[in-house]
C-alpha cells in the first residue's frame, strides 16, 4: 500500500518543469497509458467521474529539492519551489487508483504554462465527447476547506454539487482514525483556474479541491502532510457516482460582486474607489510596508514601489510605468483568452483586473496575487527587490523628489 508521506518526497525530490515531465515516469505506475497529447491516464471501472492533477511544476528550473520537515509540514531549504502543485494531487490519485475507486484519472501536463495537456484534450472532447462522463475533479488548490464553485469568476460547478461534495467530504473524513484532523470543506468561488477549467463547456460539474499545500510557486511553498495523508483516504470512502449533477456546460454564468459590492476577501477597495477606467494609487497606512526598486525594463528607467498588506502578505497597490502596465496588460489578456473567458472589457489596474461582461453592473475582479500564480512574470518586483537590495533604494527616494 503506498505510503502517503513517502510517494509525496519521492515525487518531489527534485522539480519538474514543463518539458521535463517524462523525468519522473519511472516513479507512476507502468500500467499507466499515454494519450496522443502524451498525458498519462487510466481507467477503474464503469465511472462518471473524471479526476485530475498535473506532473509539472511551476518553475523553470530542473533542479534537486532539499526537503524540511517541520511537524506536519514539508517544506524546502529556500534553494527551490517544493513542488507540492501538484504532487500533492498525484499522490491523492495513485492513492485512490490503488484502492480500485472507479474513476478516469488524467496525469496532465503542462498545467502550470497554460493548461496545455488538459487544453488540448479538451478540445477533442469538444468534438469526441466521452458522454459517459458528467463530472471532473481536479486535486490542486490551495489550503485545507475549498470545493470550488467558480474558476476566473465563472461558473465552473453547481452550488448544489459544492455543498455534497464537501459534505461527504466532511462526513466521510469522520469514519478514518484522526481526531486531531478534521476536514471542513465548504464551497468556494474564488478559484483561479487549473485543469478541470478547460472542460467547464462540455461536462457538468467541474471542480477543484484543496489538497494542503500553501506559498505555492515560491521558494515558501509547504504541505500539510497530516491533511493529504487524511484526504487521499477520506477520497476513498467518497460516493463520487451518486453526486447531484445540475448546471448546464452550455450556459455561462458569472459570480459579479455588484457595483457597490465591497469584497470580503481580497482586501480592495469598491469598484466606485477606482475612479472608472485607468489605474488608481491607493496610498499605504503606517502598517503597511512599502518596497522601492528602479524598473529598467522597456528602455526606461522608472522609480517604481509596491505596497504591501501587513498580515496577508498581499500585494496592495503598485506604481509602474506605463509601459510596465501595458505590458501586464497583455499578458493578462491572453491568459484570460485561453481560459475561454468572455468578456466585453477587462480593465488592468497593477493591483487587480477588472472584467465587464456585458455592461457596468456586471464585473468581477481577479487580484494581481491571484493571477500572478499563472503569470509568473507579475512576480517581477520580487526578484528586482532582492537583486537590488538597499543600494539603490536612495536612488529612488531621488527620482521621487
């Protein structure tokens, strides 16, 4: 039987970024099958559920992981990410094929630049649709309570099917021997995307679960070992088949916060504070931490600072050139484009994007921390803070006076 905590340092004994994927086969089953589009799957038995995690890892560097244990946490020695997006779901997968839980389990790859393995097969099932199948569950989110309802603001699975799945989950976790950890899952919309995304228009109910890991796509990144090794067998007992299924794939539904809707967990301001189009400056109380570098990117030298949220760790406002702006602008653009979602305007502030469906009493937002798990680039001022450390922080004083 696999040991939870040991296929877990074993699948992420060192990174995997896209391309690389084929370096850690030899740890999966041999059983396992490779699609055309060289994602590995398999099947258990007559199902309707399709479960899903991704074997790349959100870096660019192929490099060994020096794992720390701290209670039931692992982490890294700060030299690399961890890993635990997505290991942590791997682990849950093979967990849950080796007890024979019916179910079609995909292996993607590519997940973290773009969704390229579940994209692509996606789009052969726009068009040779398994109709056996009404529901996709991916294993890679965040923390310890989602079932995510909504991924980029759009509706990704019933409220309905939220509220059983992590019902079950709850209850079911009750029936293993672990009175110190107890899973309470609840419905979520404030999911990003992974690969359950790509099938929102073909399938039913599409949704993503929190498998323990936090600081993902940091060299902070750490797992809750005690949580994944509870959920894996708590996935076990979960009667997948019988879940309600009830949102139509073909009508498309967005979670809008209204036009005086102040959000109760991004920590930003109303929509009416933005001052209609174009970036606002929201200017830091004493708490509040402020960081300065010099951008030279663009062939422009700007004296730029991020504002940071004392406690959440949050990034909460930013000044950047506009040609830094127009540049996330873009990328953030794409990212939605190849995400299918449709909007009519999508409004890019530096500290969050801002995206109108049809007019402007229907809007949701997506906060730079958030997009920044799939657009690596927005992390930028990071590694331009730490290579410029103080020496050139008077500098910019300088060009603010």
């Amino acid at each position: 039987m696999i040991d939870i905590k040991e296929k877990f340092l074993e699948l992420t004994k060192r990174t995997y970024p896209h391309e690389t994927e084929h370096e850690l086969f030899h740890l999966l089953p041999d059983y396992l099958l490779t699609d055309e589009f060289g994602n590995k799957y398999t099947q258990i038995g007559d199902t309707t559920t399709m479960f899903t995690c991704h074997l790349d890892t959100a870096t660019a560097a192929n490099t060994p992981v020096n794992h720390v244990i701290e209670g039931d946490m692992i982490k890294t020695d700060g030299t690399s990410i961890l890993g635990a997006d997505d290991k942590a779901g791997c682990v849950i997968m093979l967990y849950m094929i080796e007890q024979s839980v019916p179910g079609l389990y995909y292996f993607f790859l590519g997940e973290e630049v773009g969704c390229i393995g579940s994209r692509k097969l996606s789009e052969k099932f726009k068009s040779d649709k398994l109709n056996y199948i009404n529901k996709v569950v991916s294993f890679d989110r965040r923390a310890l309570h989602s079932v995510i309802t909504h991924q980029s603001s759009a509706r990704s699975c019933s409220d309905k099917f939220a509220e059983a799945l992590a019902e079950q989950l709850n209850t079911c976790g009750k029936q293993i021997y672990d009175n110190d950890t107890i899973l309470d899952y609840k419905p979520d919309h404030t999911g990003i995307c992974t690969d359950s995304i790509q099938f929102t228009s073909i399938y039913p109910e599409c949704t993503n679960i929190s498998v323990g890991y936090y600081e993902e796509h940091t060299i902070r990144e750490r797992q809750n070992i005690k949580h994944l090794d509870k959920l894996a067998k708590t996935c076990c007992l979960v009667d997948w088949e019988n879940l309600p299924i009830e949102r139509d794939p073909s009508v498309k539904e967005y979670y809008s916060y209204g036009h005086n809707y102040r959000s109760n967990y991004d920590g930003y301001d109303d929509w009416d504070d933005y001052y209609g189009y174009g970036y606002s400056r929201q200017y830091a109380t004493p708490k509040d931490e402020k960081k300065y570098f010099i951008d030279r990117a663009f062939g422009i030298i700007y004296s730029s600072s991020v504002t940071i949220e004392q406690g959440s760790k949050k990034v909460k406002a930013v000044d950047f050139s506009v040609e830094r702006l127009n540049f996330e602008r873009d990328l953030v653009n794409e990212l939605f484009f190849h995400l299918d979602v449709v909007y009519k305007t999508l409004n890019w502030t530096g500290e969050k994007a801002i995206v109108c469906y049809d007019n402007s009493s229907t809007f949701t937002t997506v906060t730079r921390d958030e997009l920044s798990e799939f657009l690596p680039e927005l992390n930028f001022w990071q590694h331009e803070c730490e290579k410029q450390k103080y020496e050139d922080f008077w500098d910019a004083e300088e060009w603010m006076w």
